[in-house]
C-alpha cells in the first residue's frame, strides 16, 4: 500500500481543521513545488499553543502532515514547536512515499511562519536562524 494507514486517517478525518478568529499568530505559505497553499492559526497563552487550526489547498499528503503536525504541536511550548520538522511529522505518520515528502514542508514552514508572525506582532526578540528559508517553499517569510 502506498500510503499508510496513520495517512490515510489523517486525510480521511483531518484534525484541527479551520481558522482561529482571534488568533495570535498566523502562518500562510505556499509550497513552490506544487503550488499548494496552507494557512496556520495559532492561539497562544503563556507560551504554550493553545490551539490550532489549519486549512489547506492541497493535496492529500498536505492534509495529512498538516493534521498530524497540529497534534504534535497542540499544547506545546513554542520551543519546542519550532523544533518540528517535517521528517518527525513523516514518522509520526508511518512515513510518505518518497516523492510527496516535499509536502510534509509546507506543515512545518506554516506552523513556524506563524510562530514568527506572534513573536513579530508582539515585539519578542527571537533568532532570525530559527526561520531561515529552507527554500522548498514560497513566501512563508515574507
Ligand atoms: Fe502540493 Fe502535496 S502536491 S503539497
């Protein structure tokens, strides 16, 4: 089977999905492989996430890593939110065939970019490396 089960639960029954209102930070980004588009809202009390919601126009491997990131972030301190990676959201969910892992990036550059986005909103001082363009995606950071 090319898709395991944890990811096709994921894309059958997507967790977190939607928007924040009053979200204290938002991540939108675009993956410039495929052209697909994610967006993250993040609610933030005491440095901890809260909540999280996303919405995507993606594909299925989009949806997946993105419901998968949110449970992996939900809860967390933000420290240790922008330790995700996308190979961490891949193994959660049993792995992705080869050629989609460039969508498992668009999950974790939204949840980052809209880390980046509260901290900016916010005055808070952070390390410009920890939101370094890994390339793979569009506007993430702008
Ligand atoms: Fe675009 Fe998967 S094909 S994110």
């Amino acid at each position: 089977m090319l898709y395991s089960e944890k990811v096709m639960d994921h894309f059958r029954n997507p967790r977190n999905v939607g928007e924040i209102p009053d979200a204290d930070g938002v991540g939108q980004v675009g993956n410039a492989k495929c052209g697909d588009i994610m967006r993250m809202t993040l609610k933030i009390d005491d440095g901890i996430i809260s909540d999280v919601k996303f919405t995507t126009f993606g594909c299925g491997s989009a949806i997946a890593t993105s419901s998968m990131a949110t449970e992996l972030i939900k809860g967390k301190p933000l420290s240790q939110a922008l330790e995700l990676t996308n190979q961490a959201v891949v193994e959660a969910l049993d792995g992705l065939p080869a050629y989609k892992l460039h969508c498992s990036v668009l999950a974790e550059e939204a949840v980052k970019a809209a880390i980046k986005d509260y901290y900016d909103r916010n005055g808070i001082a952070y390390d410009p490396d920890l939101f370094r363009d890994c390339g793979d995606c569009e506007g993430c950071m702008s």
